[in-house]
C-alpha cells in the first residue's frame, strides 16, 4: 500500500538505484504518471520528459478498449478481442490515426512546443503509477523502442504478474514494488489515489 503517488515514486525511485539502473531520460505516461516520476528522475538525476498513448475503443463502445496508440503511430492492439469482435483493418486505421494525433496533442499540453527528447542510444525509464492491462504502456514502450534508445525500462509501483510477464516482451526489463496476484484497480493500492490535474501534471514537468 502507497500513500499517494509521491511516496510509490519515491519507493520505486529506492529500487531502480538499488538495482543500479541508470537513465539518461525519464519519461511519464500522464497524468499519473508525472508524480511518480518526478520522485524517479530527481533521484536518478536525470531530465523528465512526457511519452503519450491513447486508447482505441471499440466500434459502438468506446469504453471497451481494442488497444493503444502513441503519439508517432506506434500500436498495440488485443488481438483476441480484435478476432471476437471482428474488427475491420480500415476502422483501426482511422482509429489509430485519430487516437495518434490525440496523443500528439496531449504532449502539446504537457510539454508545450519544443523538441520532443532525443532518446537514440539512450537509457530510457518509462514510468507509470501502475499498470492494470497494459495496453497504454505497451503503445508508449514500442514508440520508446521504435526511437531507438539503446535500454528500455518500464518502472511502475504496482503491475500484476501476468501483465508483468507480458510487458518484459516489449522492452528490457519490468521494475515494480509490489505484483499481487489478486489484482484489482491501480487505485485500491493507494490510500490517496487522487486525480491528477492537468495542470498538475504538467507542473511536475516545470520544475527542472
């Protein structure tokens, strides 16, 4: 159980410098993620930055996600639920189209207009509050990825083993402080899980 979001950032924080990892940029998956990763980046003495996924709902329900796009196009889809759905490939298109300028927009949001970091050949932490299914990670962790950095980690407070196991096939390693198998929502491991603003998310980013 974490506090709120500062204290999970600042236990995550102990656990990547005690497992030696070393980042030359951190990048938070908004809102949620900022908190925890400021406590991450402080620590690690590296610059924080944003990385952006939006969801794809399903035709006719929205809520139902069908996977996850980041800001440069780069997907994940589910592709069981793609198959029991019968999904056509031109509805995804224009979905992950859509949902990649949502992305962009949103990194305009947080982080204004300047250049987006340059992660290539780097050591890049992703982080997160926590990971429920992981499709917004995986679409983050495969634009990471697709940029070229040369170590890819993805360091969360709280993730569930089976999501755990799925997301070490998208990048080189999983960081987490707690993995209960009785997994329910992010939330019930927070005693303050608060919504971020956001203007308080990107304040987080301004304090560098």
């Amino acid at each position: 159980m974490f506090a709120d979001r500062k204290d999970a950032g600042r236990r995550l924080a102990d656990l990547l410098d005690q497992q030696g990892e070393e980042a030359d940029v951190v990048l938070a998956i908004p809102r949620g993620g900022l908190p925890v990763g400021r406590e991450v980046a402080d620590r690690l003495v590296a610059p924080l930055d944003v990385v952006v996924a939006s969801k794809v709902g399903a035709p006719g329900n929205p809520e139902l996600a069908l996977g996850a796009v980041a800001g440069d196009g780069s997907a994940w889809w589910n592709d069981e639920l793609l198959s029991y759905l019968d999904v056509d490939d031109e509805y995804l298109e224009r979905e992950r189209e859509r949902e990649a300028e949502v992305a962009r927009e949103k990194v305009m949001l947080y982080r204004g207009d300047g250049p987006l970091p340059d992660v290539e050949g780097k050591r890049v932490i992703v982080v997160d509050d926590g990971v429920a299914t992981g499709a917004t990670a995986r679409a983050c962790l495969r634009q990471v990825v697709a940029s070229g950095a040369e170590r890819v980690v993805l360091a969360v407070p709280v993730a569930p083993p089976s999501t755990i196991s799925e997301l070490e096939d998208e990048c080189d390693a999983v960081v987490t402080v707690e993995a209960p198998e009785a997994f329910g929502a992010v939330g019930v491991f927070y005693r303050d899980f608060s919504q971020v603003s956001d203007e308080e998310a990107a304040a987080y980013l301004d304090t560098e």
